[in-house]
C-alpha cells in the first residue's frame, strides 16, 4: 500500500503510476523530516509494504 499523502506531497494516481513503474517520482516539492521544504524525489524504497524514502537534490 502506498499512502497518497507523504512528505507534505498529495501524489496523483499519474504520480503512483509513475513511481511504480521507475521508482521513484518526477521532481516535487517535499518537506523532510526537520520539517524544511526541500526539492527531491519519493524514491519506493520496500515495493512489498509500500514504504518510501525522500531523495534531496543537492544544490
């Protein structure tokens, strides 16, 4: 199961396709887990229980 509403995104059904089919998301605005917005991607890091992982892009 992959929860729509993660990292402060609300992913599209086109969203979850996308990151089930190449694992992970287009660029998207997130917020981690200090609580910071950051640029990065949800990369599907257990495909068997759905778990994901945030992927910063360095500056």
């Amino acid at each position: 199961m992959i929860w729509k509403d993660s990292f402060g995104a609300s992913l599209t059904d086109a969203a979850i396709a996308y990151l089930l089919k190449h694992g992970r998301t287009a660029l998207m605005r997130l917020v981690d887990e200090q609580g910071r917005t950051v640029e990065g991607r949800l990369v599907l890091q257990d495909p068997n229980t759905g778990q994901l992982r945030l992927e910063p892009v360095s500056s």
